[in-house]
C-alpha cells in the first residue's frame, strides 16, 4: 500500500460506516492518557494515605475532570472528521504533547490546596491550551474545508477560542479555592456551549456512534489499565521485601477481577446500537459519562490505598480505606448503568441491576464497620460490577435488545 503523503479534505465522515472502531492513532492518543492519569491516582492515593481526605478528593476531581474533558472533545471531533493524513497526525502529536504537560502539572495541583494557597494549575492549564492549540485548528480546517458542517465547525472553534481567555485567568489569577473552581466551571461551560449550540441549532456534526462508544470503551479501559499498574508495583515492592502473602494474593485477585467485570459492565451494555437509535439524545449520555471515567480512575486508587494500609502506610481507618473503593465503585456501577438506560428509556429493569450492584458495596462497609477483616469487605464489595453483569448473561429477561 503506498504511503498517503498529501492532505485530503476534510469534509465530514459518513456517519453509517456500520461498527466502526477507533483508529490505531487514537489509541496511541489514548496511552498518553495513561500517565495522566496514574500521576493523578498516585496522588489520590497518596494523600488518602496521610489522612488529608480534602485535598486527596477535591485535587483528583479537579485534575481528572481536566484531563476527561479535554480527551472528551477530541473524541467526538476524530469521529466526525478523521481524516488520518500528515496534518491531522501532527494535530494530534501537538494534542499529545499537552496531555503530558498536564500530567505534570498534577501535582502542584494536590500541593497547593493541601496548603490552602493559590490553586497552582499554571502547569496543568497551559498543557490544556497546548491540545486546544492542536484541536483548533483542526475545526478551522473543516469550516473551511467543508461548506456544509462550516458554521458548526466555527462554532465549535469559537467556544474553544473564548473559553481559552478563561483558562488564562484561571491559571494566573491568584485566586482560593472557591474562586478556581467557579472559574473552572464557567469556562468549561462555554466549552460546553459551543457543541450545544452547534449540534442542535446547526448541521449536526457526522460523528459516529459505534465509534464513539468503542472510543469511551478505550478510556475505561486506560482508566482501568492505571489502577492496575499502579496497584501491582506497591504489591511488587511488598513481595520484594517479606515474600507472598495471603493478604497480597487477595488484594492482587481483587484488583484483576474488579478491574475485568468494570470493563464486562460497559461492554454488555449495545451503547452503539442505542445510541444509534436515539442520537438526540449524545450530550446528556456522552457529558453524563465524566463522573463515571473519574470514578473509574479512582477504583484503582482505592485499590492502591489498600495495598499501602497493608504495608503499613498509612493510619487511616479500616472504614475509610474501604469507603475510598466502595464509593467510586458505587458511583461507576450505577453510572454505567443509568447511562445506558437513559439512552434505551425506561423499563424498570435498571431498577434490578442497580440494586444488585449496590448490595455488595453496602453490604461490604458494613461488615467493615461490624469489624470484619477489611480485606473480606473489599472481596465482598468488588462484587459490585459483577452481580449486574451475571444478572445480563445469564437472564433471558434481559436480551440485548430489552437492555
């Protein structure tokens, strides 16, 4: 096959191309994401670690929401207008190099709340408009290139555009807590804007929803992927210095199998085929799923927070060491499955899955705080994203096309 070396017109995708999947460039996009968020979840962990509960939870959601929301727009853009040529490849490589300026700018982030100053988000910001810096163009260039999505292209550019201004305040004003996190909201809420206004008042962008929805599976698989790594290095450091454990063998078991039955979950669920049927219906399914990939990062921080109460790490409770995976696991199993709901509409069914995945995340903060082994309460908890999905498979009631 002859190598592709001059620009093709970016003009809009056929949005019925059938089951199509991301490409291998977005999925090299997507790895980048992995260091992102394993710094974040490293200082989550870390934090809950030192009993600074505050700073460990409101510095990930300000970091994890930052790097979903800036992964969120490429997303749907690639999907509409991929066009896979020299240009769009270093569009995404300048995307790239943003998304490792943010990552380390995490860690100001979580160091500058813990001591109650100036929010330091310079670093984390300034990578963020270095993907703008990549994406925007890239709008340019369809609005040029193709008259027919033109005035929802520049819309989508202008949103982005205005919204930078924003973000330059909020990285250079010295501003409290408070203060950051209104001017976070109101400039992600221009960003927000833009597409609303765009998709629903102008030509709707020729985005795909089988890609899109395999494209959301990615990233809960790279949330998924860092929990993991970061759960089996503080295992290995253990094993390194007193050998195999029955409580390392657990926590290691655990993490595995919680992590697979999360992705089972959302890959049962015909999110593609749903969201075909019911297009109108992306913005509150596609923006709704943020709360769930942050959870999904922070299941692997809990799990990281336990392997550190094993090895002795940290003081915290045996409560609050189980509450920091049974509250992003309650969070991701009811998330998953309202998102796919709303999409398919109400049938009562939801009712049953979300009751069976939230009885083990219950069930396993009590027997902690009945003073259970904290180890049994997570093996018990973890069943979470199991129980539903056992429930999918096994169930004639719930055929793919009822889900």
């Amino acid at each position: 096959m002859p190598v592709r070396t001059q620009l093709q017109r970016m003009v809009g995708r056929d949005p019925d191309e059938g089951e199509r999947a991301g490409s291998g460039l977005e999925v090299f996009y997507d790895l980048i994401f992995v260091v992102l968020f394993s710094v974040g979840g490293v200082q989550l962990a870390d934090h809950l670690a030192e009993g600074k509960v505050f700073t460990a939870v409101v510095g990930y959601l300000l970091v994890s929401f930052a790097a979903i929301w800036a992964w969120i727009n490429f997303a749907w853009f690639a999907s509409a207008f991929d066009t896979d040529d020299p240009w769009f490849r270093l569009s995404v490589l300048v995307q790239m190099i943003g998304v490792s300026v943010m990552a380390v700018g995490i860690p100001p982030v979580f160091s500058s709340i813990d001591a109650g100053a100036h929010i330091d988000m310079k670093v984390i910001v300034f990578g963020y408009m270095v993907m703008r810096l990549g994406l925007v163009p890239q709008w340019l260039r369809a609005a040029r290139q193709s008259e027919k999505y033109r005035k929802t292209c520049i819309t989508y550019a202008a949103a982005c555009i205005v919204a930078q201004v924003g973000w330059t305040v909020v990285a250079l004003a010295p501003t409290g807590l408070t203060a950051t996190i209104i001017a976070v909201a109101v400039c992600a809420a221009i960003e927000f804007l833009g597409p609303v206004i765009a998709e629903t008042t102008m030509t709707t962008t020729p985005w795909n929803p089988y890609h899109i929805t395999e494209r959301y599976s990615t990233l809960i698989v790279i949330t998924l992927g860092e929990g993991v790594v970061g759960t089996v290095a503080v295992i290995q450091a253990q094993i390194g210095r007193t050998g195999w454990t029955l409580q390392t063998a657990v926590l290691g078991v655990t993490a595995l199998g919680v992590t697979f039955a999360m992705w089972w979950l959302y890959t049962i669920m015909p999110n593609g085929e749903a969201l075909d049927e019911h297009r109108n219906r992306c913005f509150p399914w596609g923006y709704g799923m943020v709360p769930v990939f942050m959870a999904c990062a922070s299941v692997g921080a809990g799990m990281h927070l336990i392997a550190k109460w094993i090895e002795g790490e940290t003081g915290d409770s045996d409560l609050m060491v189980v509450l920091a995976v049974a509250i992003p696991l309650a969070v991701f199993t009811v998330g998953i499955i309202m998102a796919h709901y709303y999409l398919v509409g109400h049938c009562g069914m939801e009712i049953v899955l979300i009751v069976v995945a939230l009885l083990p995340v219950l069930l396993g903060v009590v027997l902690v705080a009945a003073g259970v082994p904290l180890l049994i309460a997570v093996v018990v908890g973890s069943f979470a994203p199991v129980l539903p999905t056992l429930v999918i498979e096994f169930s004639e009631k719930f055929e793919p096309a009822t889900l």
